[in-house]
C-alpha cells in the first residue's frame, strides 16, 4: 500500500575498511528519496518495508541495530509508530525490515487529511554499527489519511455493478477493512468477466465478489469476536457486509 519516491540511485558497494549500517527505502537494489504511507489503508496496523545493510565485513554473530524516528512531524506521530530491534544475523550483510504505523493510535482522526505529513528515520547510536555512507543515513516517510469513496460503489453502468450490490452502504472505515482484508483498492465487478480476479484489470466477475462479500463477513465476524466493541465507522453505526 505505499508509494515510491521517483528519484533514485543505485546501492553503494561495501566498505570494508568500517562496520556501518546503510539503511533506505525504494527497493533492494535501488534508492529512493521517500516513501508514503497511507494511514486510511489499514484499519489498525500497516507498515512500511525498508532495507539495511553493513558496509563492513559480516560478522560471526548476530548484531541488533533499532530505528529512531525525528523531524517533520514526529512529534504528532510517535505514538503511532512500532519498531523492532533488527537483527542482521550472523554471517548476512544485511536484511529486509518493518517499520509499523497504526491508524487507530492517532491523535486525530483527521490528522493528515489536508496536507501531507513527514517523519524521517536515522539507525539509533548503538556499539555494533558506525552510521551509514553518505545517502544512507536516514530515510523519510511521507504521511496521508485520506481515502476516497470509490466512484463505482453506488453507481455503475451495466455490465458493471456497484460495489454496494454486494458490500452495503459506504463508509471510510468500511472501506479501510476491506482493503486490510482483501488487499483490493478501487477494483471494479462486471459480469462479463470469466476470470475470478484480473490483476491487470483490477476487475472481479459478479461471482466472485459473492465470495468476497461472504470473506467480509466472516473477517467482520472475526473482529467483533476477538473485540471488546464491534467494529464501528466513522458515523458510529456499526458495520454490515
């Protein structure tokens, strides 16, 4: 659910004449000045995926490194933030971690839904890592919170159907459930689809979205069960697949 920054630049090759720890967001092999992360994509916990590596030589034992966010608008969304201690294992030169964010811990619903927020990310001071080459220091994560009603949820031409034939009434944290449950944003039914789900469409035929309205309600079931409170949206009604 995150989208990439658009400049970039290759992965610098190891020093081995120090022990730091390069970490940055883009790809494996590439680097990218930000990444973004959408709070309204997840219900509770989303994360964002980014990459480390030693530009040392590896070592015969496992090293921990942790994260410290600082700058933009830190301040308003540490509380939303779950990191880990890494560990690059014995012997790896490095790895792919998290860096968790959780819709439900903001200060404010409406945080982020007018403007972009920012937090950047640097290795915390630790004895096993020097910091990391230049451009690898730090990385920063763009914030938004906004999601928008589909356009196809009440109305659709035919042979396309509404969403609401099969998903009910909208709401944002409807939506937001769905997208967590099915990994689908802003697909579309049609009846003259054969195939069940076409990626390169984004479209489902009328006979799966059946099944994914009888996978909503079993995950809505799910969640009012494991739950002091059923799952509620934004208008305080409760939600109904």
């Amino acid at each position: 659910m995150m989208v990439i920054g658009c400049s970039k630049e290759e992965v610098s090759t190891y020093d081995t004449s120090r022990t730091g720890l390069d970490i940055w967001v883009g790809n494996a092999a590439a680097v990218y000045e930000n990444t973004t992360y959408n709070y309204s994509y997840a219900y509770e916990e989303g994360s964002v995926t980014f990459y480390a590596q030693i530009s040392g030589m590896p070592a015969d034992h496992d090293r921990t490194f942790r994260l410290e966010p600082f700058g933009g608008d830190s301040a308003l969304v540490v509380s939303t933030i779950r990191t880990e201690d890494y560990v690059i294992p014995a012997g790896s030169i490095g790895g792919t971690y998290q860096v968790h964010f959780n819709t439900q811990k903001l200060s404010s619903p409406d945080l982020f839904t007018n403007r972009d927020g920012k937090i950047s990310f640097r290795v915390a001071p630790n004895d096993n890592f020097d910091i990391g080459t230049e451009k690898h220091q730090q990385f920063t994560v763009v914030l938004k919170n906004y999601l928008a009603k589909p356009d196809n949820w009440d109305n659709a031409n035919y042979p396309r159907v509404p969403l609401s034939n099969f998903f009910g009434n909208y709401s944002r944290v409807k939506y937001q459930f769905m997208i967590e449950v099915l990994g689908l944003i802003d697909f579309e039914i049609n009846y003259n689809t054969q195939t069940s789900y076409d990626p390169e469409r984004n479209v489902v035929s009328a006979v799966y979205a059946v099944y994914l309205q009888q996978v909503m309600q079993k995950a809505l079931a799910d969640y009012n069960a494991t739950h002091d409170t059923p799952l509620t949206d934004e208008y305080g009604n409760p939600v109904i697949f």
